[in-house]
C-alpha cells in the first residue's frame, strides 16, 4: 500500500505505523493548519475513521492522502468500536479524525476510546489545532486555570465583528 502524500505539489512517502488507533488533530479552517506528523499519520493509516467523509475528503484530497475512509459518528460509533478494536488487535493502524480540531472534543470518539482502553490496545494522540485553545487564547481570559464544559450552541454564539 502506498503511504504517499504531497505538500506543495511535491511528493513524500509516509513511515509506517505501529499498530494502534491514532487520534490526529485535524484543521479548524485552513488547511494548511496540520502538522507534518498529523499528514504522515493519515497517510500511513490502513482506514482513517471520519465524522463526515465528505469533509474530511476535502482534506485528505488537498494532500493527496488515498486511503480508506470510514464514516464514524456519532450514529455508528457504538456499533462500530468493537469491530475497530478487533482490527487494532489483529495488527490494524486506524486514524480517527473529526470534522476540525481534534477528536473527541465534543466529537464522536469516546466509546471507542473506552473500548480500547478497557482492552488495553494502543492509542496514541497526534496534536494539533484545537478549537477549544484556539478560543482560550483569543479570549481575554487567564489561561493558567480553566474548565471547559461544551461548546456554546450555535444559535447562542454571536456573530463576529467585521
């Protein structure tokens, strides 16, 4: 399988991975706000697990990322987490994105995580853009202490500034 990607028009080859799921932090908004970890890791992956796969084919197609993509929301996600665990087991890397930022930030995720974990297979975050410290840093707000409870809803979430 080839793990090629291309950045610029110019072509790489991704490193293989260890078997595992990986949680990889995904753009808010431009895509060019991913790390060079996060496009080698969905590169590389044998399925890359997608809240709306035709979101995230804007993205792995800007990158030239061919890989499999499974749809994995929040409909399915319980249905499907043994199924992935079993995977992960038998040798499978996996990638779990969400639309923007990173997974399981009010995101589908969780009870996968919580499968894997209670079988004590491999989970490795890959950081990157986060919606929620994105917010915190603009906010005005002291950032050594804070508790995040949810999202505001969007119909509460004022409209910005020009």
């Amino acid at each position: 399988m080839s793990h090629d990607y291309y950045i610029a028009g110019t072509q790489f080859s991704a490193p293989d991975l260890a078997p595992g799921l990986y949680v990889v932090a995904t753009p808010i908004g431009n895509l060019r706000d991913i790390t060079i970890r996060a496009i080698e890791t969905l590169a590389a992956a044998e399925a890359v697990l997608c809240e709306d796969t035709r979101t995230s084919a804007k993205l792995l197609d800007h990158y030239g990322i061919r890989v499999k993509r499974v749809a994995f929301h929040e409909h399915n996600e319980r249905d499907k987490a043994e199924d992935i665990a079993n995977r992960i087991a038998a040798g499978a890397a996996i990638a779990l994105i969400s639309d923007a930022g990173t997974p399981l930030l009010s995101d589908p995720g969780f009870p996968l995580i919580r499968t894997l974990a209670e079988q004590n297979l491999p989970i490795f975050p890959i950081p990157g853009a986060s919606a929620l410290l994105s917010a915190l840093v603009v906010a005005g707000l002291p950032t050594d202490a804070f508790a995040f409870h949810g999202f505001l809803p969007p119909k509460l979430v004022p409209e910005p500034m020009l």
